[in-house]
C-alpha cells in the first residue's frame, strides 16, 4: 500500500535527484523517483543538450534505467520541478506503455504535492500496445 510515507520518501527523492539535472538551456531542473513493484526506487533528471531534440526529460530517464535493470512493473513516480509542471506528452506515452495504474505524484520544490493522478487519467484514450494488434489489413 502506497503511505504518505512513501510518497514522501519518493518526492525526497526526486527532489534529491533534481540537484543532478543537467539543464543549462531551459533553467528547468527537474527530478523524478519511479517506484517499482519489486520496491527498487529508479531516480532521473533531465539531461538537455545544445542540439535541443536530443533533450531527455527526467521521467523517461527514470523508467529507462528502470527498464534497463529488468523492471517493467510501476507502482509510482514521483516528480519534482521548481513550481510542480506536470510530465510532457512524450512522458506520458512512455508511461502509457507500462500501465495506466501507475500513480504519478507532481510536487513542487518545497515537496508540496501540486497534482495526483494515474497515468489513465494523464493520458485519456492513449495509445497502447494492444493498438498495434488485432489489426486487419
Ligand atoms: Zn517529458
């Protein structure tokens, strides 16, 4: 069960991440913390670069080095920018692919939770998997 303990713990720890960001362009730290089912916790940050479309946000950061480590089940992620922006387009389709359960709590600098939602509830009518099946030509 998610506790606001944990939720702490998560959003302390995107916090703890954002410190790491690389985002001399934008100014836009931003720090995520992916809880898994297995109860690993996988942090990013964002990592831009002067040729902008090789940008990478830090929750896809997080979920890549989650996937990279054989996890595919997420249970939460947190994430932390200066005034709580919420996860782009590209993010949620990313997070759409591993669930529409996941938990996404967005919180500010301070840690206050700004917005609480699932991914099904970030990402209305996503396109999934199952999309790509049961087609006919
Ligand atoms: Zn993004």
């Amino acid at each position: 069960m998610l506790t606001d303990e944990i939720k702490t713990q998560l959003i302390q720890a995107a916090s703890e991440a954002r410190q790491w960001a690389y985002a001399p362009y934008s100014n836009y730290p931003v720090g995520a913390a992916l809880l898994t089912a297995s109860g690993r916790v996988y942090d990013g940050v964002n990592v831009e670069s002067a040729a902008f479309p090789t940008t990478m946000c830090a929750e896809r950061v997080a979920i890549y080095k989650a996937v990279s480590e054989g996890e595919r089940n997420f249970v939460t992620l947190a994430v932390v920018t200066a005034n709580g922006g919420s996860p782009c387009g590209s993010c949620r389709q990313v997070l759409a692919e591993f669930g529409l359960d996941t938990l996404v709590i967005i919180a500010d600098a301070e840690g206050k939770i700004v917005r609480e939602m699932t991914v099904g509830e970030l990402v209305p009518v996503a396109f999934m998997p199952e999309d790509l099946r049961n087609v006919s030509s």
